[in-house]
C-alpha cells in the first residue's frame, strides 16, 4: 500500500487529489505540521476496519 507525508498547507492545496488518490488508489497521506505526523487520510476500508478493531476491544 502507498503511503506518503504532506504539509498541512500542500494538503489543503491538494485536499481534491489526496481525497481521490485515497478512494481510487488507497493511498495513506500523513498530514504534518513542523515534519510532525498529526492526521492521516485513509481510503475508507482501512478506516472502517480500524474502527470495527475498536469496537472489538
């Protein structure tokens, strides 16, 4: 699976593409803020199964 980092500000230039490299690619993009990872966008499979682990524990 790919993955990759983006800026805070680059995501917000790109939000469109990095929601859409997400459902159709199932790429993982890291938000950072100052090359800290504070968010990720994640294609919702991925999402949905981590919040099911969730709900299992």
């Amino acid at each position: 699976m790919e993955s990759e980092e983006m800026s805070v500000a680059d995501a917000r230039r790109q939000f469109a593409d990095v929601l859409h490299d997400a459902a159709v690619r199932g790429r993982i993009t890291y938000i950072t803020n100052r090359g800290r990872r504070i968010a990720a966008i994640v294609p919702v499979p991925i999402a949905e199964a981590a919040n099911q682990n969730l709900d299992d524990s």
